[in-house]
C-alpha cells in the first residue's frame, strides 16, 4: 500500500511538474510566456433610472481598485433623461452592439461586459468575479501609454494575433461623482464621458499619438483594441491622472 500511494504521488508530481514546464522532447519550451496577468476590461451598462443598478454601481468602486482592471461605467439613455444626465447614446449603442453579437432580443440593466465577450449581471459580484478571473488567463496585450507635452499622449499596441479587423477606440472617463438620486447618496465611478474611434486595426505592432482632450473633472482615459466580429478585447490599456 505504501509502495501504490509512493508511486501514486511520484507520478503526480511528475505530471504537475510537465504541465508547468511544458518541455518537448526537442528541450523546446512551449510553455505560455506571460510573466504577469492580461489586462481585463470591464464594461457596466447602467442608468440612475435603472432600480436594479445601485448594488453594480458601487461595486464598480471596488473594481477601480482592483489591479490589472480597467473599469468603465457606460450609462445608457433608453431610460430618459437623469438628473446627472449621464446617459450617452454612444453607451446605447454600445450595449446595443454586444446585445446583438450574444443574441439577445432585449437589452438590461445592469449589465457587465467582461473583455468583450462575457456578459454578467452587474450586481452578481461572484459571477463577475469569476469572470475577471478567466479574463486574466486570456492573451490580452498590455497597450502602453505615455504622455508627452500640450495634452498628447503616445499609445503602442504590440503584434497581436487578429481575427479580420480590430477597432481602437478611446474612453474618457470622470472622476468619482456623488450624486443624491431620490433620498439615496450613490457614487458613479469612472463614468465615460466621450468616446473616440481611432481607427481599425490588423494586430501589427503600431506607435501613434492621441490628444485626449482631458479637464478637471476626469480621471484618466482608456485604449482598447476590440475584434470587430466577435466584440473579443485584444488589446487594452489605461491612464490614470
């Protein structure tokens, strides 16, 4: 018995150590090369007028702080007008896309998109966990982003693997807002306020410019790299002030 359990044990051991290394027979590594996690994007689809929304809303304030999370609160406008007014119709339009690509027949709120292609009900924290957990695993490339002088910026989007076309977009987003809604204190975090195209992408390694056009009220600003066909993020990065 001893002897089954020792070699039961040698066998298991030897078996973690291959799947860790993943040498060839050749002495190739084949192994995954990352050194640290991907980059995960988080998307919240919500609206002050949403009665679900509050419990995602401030969630996303723990998610901010999460590192390696680039955490975006996009507010839709089919709800009317806030008292904020922070629906956008480019949100709308946004949400609309990814509701389109899951085959869906109707939006909700609060809905998470995370890297494009897992939706989560945005106050299902375990869930949305539980997914940012997974985008960490994906080959989402690091896009790098530096600033320069008079409000310009340099972004690198390294070689990547792309299926058709990517889009590169940017997002601007506020500072942290308090807003009293209806007797209730909530505090929308990371709120965009534009949103820019900046052109398709082929995954070829490429150093650009952007201008950003920042002010007082916001926080920093994001660069994604999303696959046109299937919404799947393959590049992403962020800047905070």
């Amino acid at each position: 018995m001893k002897i089954f359990i020792f070699v039961l044990f040698s066998l298991l051991s030897y078996t973690a150590y291959a799947q860790s290394t993943m040498v060839q027979p050749s002495g190739v590594y084949t192994g995954p090369l990352q050194t640290k996690p991907s980059p995960v994007v988080v998307e919240l689809f919500s609206s002050q007028n949403c009665p679900a929304c509050p419990p995602a809303d401030e969630y996303m304030s723990d998610l901010i702080k999460s590192k390696g999370v680039i955490a975006l609160s996009c507010h839709v406008d089919y709800f009317g007008k806030t008292s904020a007014n922070l629906g956008k119709s480019f949100c709308t339009q946004r949400q609309s896309r990814y509701i389109k690509q899951m085959g869906r027949k109707s939006h909700f709120t609060p809905q998470m998109m995370i890297n494009g292609h897992m939706s989560e009900i945005g106050y299902e924290t375990a869930n949305v966990t539980a997914a940012i957990v997974k985008g960490r695993s994906e080959r989402v490339a690091e896009i790098n982003i530096q600033p320069k002088t008079g409000g310009v910026y340099n972004f690198n989007v390294p070689t990547a693997q792309v299926n058709g076309a990517a889009e590169l977009w940017m997002a601007i987003y506020q500072r942290p807002q308090n807003i009293n809604d209806r007797g209730r204190n909530i505090t929308y975090s990371h709120v965009i306020k534009r949103f820019m195209p900046l052109g398709i992408w082929r995954g070829s390694d490429i150093d650009r410019a952007v201008y950003p056009i920042l002010d007082s009220q916001s926080a920093g600003f994001a660069i994604v790299a999303q696959e046109a066909r299937t919404g799947k993020i393959l590049a992403a990065g962020d800047y905070r002030l």
